[in-house]
C-alpha cells in the first residue's frame, strides 16, 4: 500500500453535497484527466476502459433504495499494476460519513515514485472532511478541526482556536503550521505549496499569516513548541505545551533550509503524514464493508459457456433451471465463505495496527519522557558540580567528594507507603488497601510505577517545604514548570490540577477523598489534582492529592495512590 486515508465526513448539515454523488463526481473529474471517459461511472459492474485499464463499481442499497455503500475500484495495467480504489460508507448515529483512498502498486521490481491520487484533494475541497469528534454541550458532537486543501489562515485573534485543536485529546490526525516569514521568497512559496498539495488528506493544515499571529503563537504554546518566522512544523497528536521534552516528537524545518535549493528535506513534511495516516487502523465500518456485484463473473461465464439447441422441453427447461439454481446456491456459499475470510483477516490486520498504532505512541512518550529525565539529571549535574566548587573554595573539599550511602529506589507500593515518612512536606490520608493492590496487578509494570510514585512524591513534598519556608507564588504545577533553586520537580506533563467538567458532572465523588478533620470537619474533601505514573492501559495509577501548604496541616495531603479513576475514555 503506498497510499491510504480514511475522510470522516461531517453529514449534520443536510444542505450539505450527497457523499455518493460527490465521491462519483470527484472520480469521474479525475478520470477524465487522464483521458478516460465517465459515462460508466453510474452504473455497477466490471468496465473495460482500454485494453489495459478497468473499472469495477460496486454499490450497496438499503431495503428502502438508499444507497448506503459504494466502492470504485480503478486497475491500470501497465509495466506495473497501479491500483485505485475509492469506498464510500453513509452516515452512522453521529451522521458522520466514511470515504477512503487507496493507492496500490504490484510490481515485480521497484515502484516507480508516485504521490497520492489527485482525487484526495478534490474530494476535500467538496466535502466537509473533519478530524476528531468530541462531545458538544448540546449532548451531541462537534468537529475538532477541519480537514482543507489549502492552510486555514491564522490571525493574531485566531491563535487560542489553533491552540485548542493542537492540545485537544480527540485529534487524531498530525496538523502542520507553517509561519509567514519576514520575507517570502519564490522558493519559499513554491515548496509550502508543495507540502499543502501533498498534505491535502492527511493532515489538517495552518498559517500563521503575519508576525503578529506568530508572537501571539509563541506567547501562548511556549518557546519548546512555538513556529518561528518562515518554518514549517508538524505536531503530532497529544501535544502538551508544558512538558519541554514533547517538543522533540514535533519536527519543524526552518525558513533557512525551505529556502536552501540543495535542501530536499521539505519532501518529508508530507510524506511524514502521509506515513502516518497509513499506519493508522482502518475505521471498524471501512475494514468491515464487503460489496459484491450483483451478477459474479464465475457464473455469467459458466452461462455464456452453455450451449443452446435453440429448443427446450418443459421437463429439460426445469432441470436447466434446477442445474442453474444448484450453480446459484454453490456459488452463494463461495462468496459467503471467502466474505467470512476476508473479515477475519480484516479484523486481525485491524488488531495488530491497534497494536502497533498502540505501542509506537507508547515508545514515543517513553522517548519524551527520558528526554525530559535527562535534562533534570543534567540540571542536577550542574548544581551539583557548583556546590562543590563553592564547597572546595570554603576548605571543604574532602565534604565536596564524600560518597553518601542511599537505599535503591522501591520496586513495590508496599515500599512506596514505607518512606513517605522520609518526605516531610507530604502526608497520607488514602487507604493503604487500594494503594498496596497495585502490587496485585501487571507484575512487568509494578516496579516502575513503584519507582516513578517514589520520584513524584519528592516533588510535592519539596513544593511544601518550600512554600511554607521560603514562599512560592503558584500551585504545585507552576512549581513543576518554574523550577525554583533548590527545589525538587517532576514533568508538568504529568500533573494535572483539574478535572474535565464531564468527569466531575458524573464522577465526582470518586474523587471525594479523606483528609484530616482538622482540614474539613466532615473528613473529606474533592481531591482534582492528580499526578500521572501512566497514559496507557486500564490501570494507570494515578496519585491524587490535596494542596493545604496554606491550611492548618501546611503540607500536600495525598488521598490517593492507586488506579485510574473513572472518567469518559476509561
């Protein structure tokens, strides 16, 4: 496969274009551009176009007429075989609707370079492509972003509305934000129209269009995630603006090499997307879809290979129609097995993308995840050294050098809830039950989540000695992120300080935890803050807690070490 997208098509609008029609449209625009006829684009069937060159239409209708399926499948016979096909699937309970795009080459040696089919891009300029659906306040569902053939202009006023699509949890598709430089060039142009051309499909597209939107862009998403004058980024889904380390999954090429005509580098920005959408799963009612022609080609052979005597009795036209019917019912069993085979091997293919889709977005938080470890060990490396050099300028350097003796990090929860005693600045007020059940669960996973709980505990309780001795202007997040002298940090992608408002409309009081009566009389308080020692699975522990460093206690109240509590993705 060298191509493939799967266009989720937005059917509320009713004045919206008819999928159907304008998927046929589109290919038949597309086909009379490489000079062959459309006439046969409304009727099913195998077509012959040339002597090298087919059309096959398959259309599928509901008990009332409508048409609920289409796929056209278009064969070039050449020294290799190009292969494109176009499927169709009507709207669902969300009234979204399906097309996808697929691009195979069979040959024997090497496949000549080709780009994606130039019917992508028109079938996005006619329909309503979207990417990502969320729920709306209305209790139905409203687009993340749109999916266009040319970049959606971004002002100044428009960047909260960039931002908002960049971070949202929905977005499946990457999205790529060029910056209009302080001086365009021809070549400039050229090529981000190239990658436009290209990404058409495949990514939802932006332009920051003066030096205003692109100040306001970096004033908003941070200087680790920002598009400088004239470059050109691609962000991946789950950008996080606070974590420094996610900037690395997002590449960006700058003004400097777009311009650079030795430079061939600007060719990847669409092939990154284009890969990427390629090893997506195929959508459930896509993989799912198995249209056949109504007359199969087996059969009308066997009819046409049948000699006629020109002449048949009642008793011999019956058994030809008993012979015919037998044919008929053999063949039905053919299509049904070989459909069953095709869905189980559809669904496994599915099963193993998932998979990997699955894994490769794990390996990528990972990889951040270090990244950003390996700043702080530097960070702390750093300090460390001028300590020493300051200890050594006082006549202590034997005290610069000393070894300390320091216990291994906890490879069990059991361990955890021992040394919170260490950290002055926390105290738990969680059930230790819930917390010493992680122990039970994934035995593989157990000894990091227990390592990285340890780490993430130091962080608060550093927030607390520090607030309650010196003072901090911020919640425990803007600790994490300003990172004062001295202090104690963790990754700001891993806090969280609030709640989404469906969580806590239908699951608050999971979150209602125990605090000291001298905190609030009644034993208990709403605990949204929580710290993430996961992202993937069902588990996913999380710790929540209460910041009362201003309270009677003057320390983290920490209500919660355990699983992942209930919301809507869960």
């Amino acid at each position: 496969m060298l191509y493939r997208t799967a266009l989720t098509i937005d059917c509320t609008d009713t004045e919206q274009p008819d999928i159907f029609k304008t998927v046929r449209g589109g290919a038949a625009s597309w086909l009379d551009s490489k000079g062959y006829g459309v006439e046969a684009l409304g009727s099913s069937g195998l077509h012959q176009l040339d002597a090298s060159t087919t059309l096959d239409i398959v259309g599928s209708y509901s008990p009332d007429g409508d048409e609920v399926g289409l796929r056209l499948q278009f064969i070039e016979q050449r020294a290799q075989q190009w292969t494109t096909t176009l499927t169709a699937v009507g709207p669902d309970a969300r009234r979204t609707g399906l097309v996808a795009v697929e691009l195979e080459c069979q040959s024997s040696g090497s496949v000549p370079p080709s780009g994606p089919p130039r019917v992508i891009r028109e079938l996005v300029a006619a329909l309503p492509v979207i990417d990502g659906l969320a729920p709306d306040a209305g209790g139905g569902w409203e687009a993340v972003t749109r999916l266009t053939d040319s970049p959606q202009h971004i002002t100044a006023g428009d960047v909260d509305h960039l931002l908002e699509v960049l971070t949202h949890q929905d977005r499946r598709r990457p999205v790529i934000v060029a910056a209009q430089p302080y001086q365009e060039t021809g070549s400039w142009t050229w090529r981000t129209g190239k990658v436009w051309e290209g990404a058409a499909g495949f990514a939802s597209l932006f332009l920051l269009t003066d030096q205003a939107a692109v100040s306001a862009f970096r004033r908003e998403i941070g200087p680790d995630h920002w598009v400088a004058p004239g470059s050109v980024r691609t962000y991946l889904p789950g950008v996080d603006p606070a974590w420094a380390a996610d900037g690395y999954r997002h590449r960006f090429l700058t003004y400097q090499r777009l311009n650079d005509r030795r430079d061939e580098a600007w060719r990847h920005i669409a092939g990154g997307v284009q890969e990427h959408t390629l090893d997506s799963p195929v959508p459930e009612r896509l993989a799912g879809l198995v249209l056949l022609n109504t007359r199969p080609a087996a059969l009308s052979l066997q009819l046409q290979e049948k000699p006629s005597s020109g002449h048949l009795d009642l008793a011999e036209a019956r058994g030809e129609v008993s012979r015919l019917a037998g044919m008929v019912s053999v063949r039905d069993e053919e299509i049904t097995r070989q459909q069953r085979m095709q869905l189980s091997l559809q669904q496994q293919l599915n099963d193993a993308n998932g998979k990997l889709t699955a894994s490769e977005a794990s390996n990528d938080s990972e990889l951040a995840e270090h990244l950003d470890s390996l700043d702080l060990l530097d960070r702390a490396n750093r300090e460390i050294n001028r300590l020493r050099v300051l200890l050594m300028s006082l006549g202590a350097g034997n005290e610069a050098y000393a070894q300390q003796d320091s216990e291994d990090a906890p490879r069990t929860f059991e361990e955890v809830l021992g040394r919170l005693s260490f950290l002055p600045g926390v105290q738990f007020t969680g059930q230790r039950s819930r917390t010493l059940s992680l122990d039970d669960t994934d035995t593989r996973k157990v000894p990091g989540w227990a390592r990285k709980a340890w780490l993430a505990l130091q962080a608060p309780s550093s927030y607390a000695e520090i607030s309650t001795s010196e003072g901090f202007n911020g919640n425990f997040l803007q600790f994490c992120l300003r990172s004062p002298r001295g202090a104690v940090v963790i990754s700001g992608n891993t806090v969280a300080m609030v709640e989404s408002e469906e969580t806590l409309n239908q699951w608050a009081d999971e979150r209602v935890l125990p605090v000291p009566a001298q905190v609030r009389p009644e034993g208990e308080i709403l605990m949204e803050a929580h710290i993430k020692l996961d992202v993937r699975g069902s588990i996913s522990p999380r710790i929540h807690f209460y910041d009362d460093t201003a309270g009677p206690t003057g320390k983290i109240l920490v209500g919660l070490i355990g699983r992942h509590l209930t919301n809507s993705r869960t």
